[in-house]
C-alpha cells in the first residue's frame, strides 16, 4: 500500500536538564548542567542546558572542567524518577499518532507513522504536530527526524536541534548526509571513527562509497552493516507496542567512592554486584554461559576480560567466583581499582538441557542453589538488604545511592 515506510525519531531536547528547570523556574535563564555526585566520585556532566552548551559544555565531562568553561554553571543532581515520569507522559502523545514506539533510552523514539498518514498528514506534518503537542503540554522541545529508515530518522533530528524537524527524503539523501562526518552515523563511535579515518574514510559518503568487501576484512560484518547504513539500505523495522527484545546479557557494575587497593576489596564489590545480576537471571529464566568484567584503574585505564563457564549458572556465588578468578587471573595490579562492571553473556534459558561437567560437585550445588533460592525470597518479600552475605557489611566503598535500571534499547 505505501512505497516506502515512513520512520520519526524523537529526541528530547536536553531532557534531563530541561526537566529541572521546569521543575524549579528559577533556574530556566541560568546555565544549568545535571551531574553525578562528587562526592561518590560521579562527578561528570550527565546533561546540560541550551545555555550551557552554547558555553562549550559537553555530556561526560568532569565538573571541574565544565566550570572552566561556565564559571556561572549551576550543578544539580538527577532525579530519575521525574525524568521517567516525563519520558511516559510524551510516550503517550506518541502512541495518539501510532502504536510502533520504539523508546532508545529515556529520552528518545522511533516511531513509524506509514499506517498515520491517511488520517494525520505526510511524515513531516506528523512530526510538526507532535513537536507542537509536547511543547504545549509538557513545556518540553523536541528535535524530530524524518525519513525513510531508523539509521536516517535518527541522523535528521541530529542534524538540527532544538525545537526542529528535519526530512531526509530517498530520492535526496546523499546531497544532504554524505558530506557528513563518518562519526555522525549511527553506530560509528570515536574508536570505529579513529580507525575509518586511518583509511582515509572521513565522511558518510567515503563510507557508502568503499568496497564493502574491504569494511568486512576491516572490521568484520558490522563493517557491511555500516555501509549498508551509509547507503540507505537500512530497513529494520520499528518494534510494536510492547515488544521485549532478547537479552542477550546481564551486567551491573558501580564506580567506588574509594579506590579498591586489594583483592579482598574487588572481591566484596563482584559479589555486591552478583546479587543483583543473579536476581535478574533468575527473574528472567536464564542462565549464564560465560562471564565478562570490566575494570577502570585509577588512572582511568579501561581493560575487560571474560571466559566461558563449564556448566551454565544463575548462582551468585558461582558467578562472582568465576568473575574473580577471572580478574585475579588477568589484572596485574599495577594501579589500584576505581570502577568494576560484571556481566554475564551466553545467555541460556533455564529450560535448555545442558551438559553437566563431569569435574563438578552437584551435590553441593544443589545445596547452594536451596540457599541461594531461598535467601531471594526473603529479598522478594521483605526487602533487599533483609538478607546478605557477612563480608558485605563491612564498608564496601560503593555509593549508597539508588541503582537505576535504564532499559538498553534492541539492536538494529
């Protein structure tokens, strides 16, 4: 019936810094920035106002050096729960226009409106009509893309921000996005950017332009899917109403408010962190088949292992110690630890059949698995911290702040 699917990506203008000063009015003509905590060493820049950014304040950088640029910048702490609050209620203007909303974070949707059109107007009609609606009822601005495919939508409301639409048609794609710098493609980060610049790929038109036997023997198929991207090829579609994607791994990892100087220490965080993922395991009926863990020294040094597990586990115990076997086997300690981030891969569903090692004790891991099961049951009813293991109620130098679950959006 319709030619070619016709795809919106939403984006939030500065979202959480906007919702602060909708919150307190005082602070909408200051130069406003939303950060992490100092004092749990958190202390970067999670968003920044218009006004701020216009002084050269970017997303991730230290306070210290965001106030160098704005003497006069005013840090506030996030409140996430606002921020879901107002990320629902502009979700449900979206759903007036169509029930394909894809969220990517908090802040920002796909939408594909090719089924709206009879009754709302063309793509970018559409997009007019909801920038207008969420002004007006939530005081929020968004930057809305128009095309015909996610990878383009998404470059389009980049391209001009705030309080804009911006259409990026079929037939006139490459006049407008090819002379575009390769790092403004979806997927192409600064490592990927770094190494596309090395073979004199700077642009999005270099990119759609080289061979892409050459980007598969360079970076491997993800190298193919960029130039498929970069030719307008993409054709994924946007996920229905309601749509859970497959998970494919299960991580939680913190930055310690005090550098972690011994294993001992390391240890007690990996199991404070296995808890958390073997509950989520748990929750969603799966095991894991491998384990990874990332580790920041206090030099910011970012290094991560991982290794396959003999028999897969949603064990809190058997994860933290693979885990730490892992790190003890591959960190050399040459600085002390800052940050620490476990994550199972190899994901399995509890039902699968699999193969039991013949080297392991499962006697004894049935009994960790009652316990372990029963101990999540005391958690489920009376709380998280009702039941623990004694080595964690020592001091574990980990913020006392409440965890954030952000949903990770599916992949193209």
């Amino acid at each position: 019936m319709f030619s070619e699917q016709i795809i919106l990506h939403s984006d939030l203008n500065n979202f959480y810094a906007s919702v602060e000063c909708l919150k307190n009015p005082d602070l909408r003509d200051k130069f406003v920035a939303v950060c992490g905590s100092q004092e749990d060493r958190r202390g970067i820049v999670l968003a920044k106002n218009q006004r701020a950014k216009m002084m050269g304040v970017k997303t991730g950088e230290p306070i210290w050096q965001a106030k160098q640029k704005c003497p006069d910048l005013i840090t506030v702490p996030p409140n996430f729960d606002e921020y879901i609050k107002y990320g629902r209620i502009v979700r449900e203007i979206y759903y007036r226009y169509t029930d394909l909303v894809e969220p990517f974070g908090m802040d920002e949707c796909w939408l594909d409106v090719t089924g709206s059109t009879g009754l709302f107007g063309d793509g970018s009609q559409i997009a007019h009509k909801i920038k207008e609606h969420v002004k007006r009822e939530t005081g929020l601005t968004v930057s809305v893309g128009v095309s015909f495919s996610k990878i383009f939508a998404k470059l389009g409301s980049d391209i001009k921000k705030p309080d804009a639409v911006t259409c990026i048609a079929k037939d006139s794609f490459k006049e407008l996005v090819w002379p575009l710098p390769a790092s403004n493609l979806m997927g192409v980060g600064s490592a990927t950017a770094a190494r596309l610049k090395k073979y004199n790929i700077k642009t999005i038109g270099d990119l759609a332009n080289t061979d892409p036997k050459n980007l598969k023997v360079w970076f491997g198929i993800n190298g193919v899917t960029l130039w498929r991207c970069a030719n307008g090829f993409d054709n994924s579609g946007v996920a229905p109403f309601g749509y859970k994607s497959p998970i494919k791994s299960i991580g939680h990892g913190t930055t310690c408010v005090k550098d972690l100087v011994n294993a001992d220490e390391v240890w007690k965080v990996i199991l404070e962190l296995t808890q958390d993922i073997s509950r989520r395991l748990r929750e969603n009926k799966l095991l894991a088949g491998g384990v990874c863990i990332a580790v920041k020294d206090n030099t910011f040094h970012y290094k991560e292992y991982q290794h396959k597990i003999d028999v897969p586990t949603h064990s809190t115990m058997e994860i933290a110690k693979e885990a730490f076997g892992l790190f003890q086997k591959s960190y050399r300690w040459k600085n002390c630890v800052r940050a620490v981030t476990v994550r199972t891969i190899n994901l399995v569903s509890e039902n699968m059949p699999h193969q039991i090692s013949m080297l392991s004790d499962e006697t004894k891991r049935e009994k960790i698995e009652k316990l372990e099961t029963a101990m999540e049951e005391i958690r489920e009813r009376f709380g998280k911290k009702a039941i623990t293991y004694a080595c964690l109620l020592e001091d574990l130098k980990m913020s006392k702040a409440k965890d954030e679950e952000i949903i990770i959006p599916r992949a193209m």
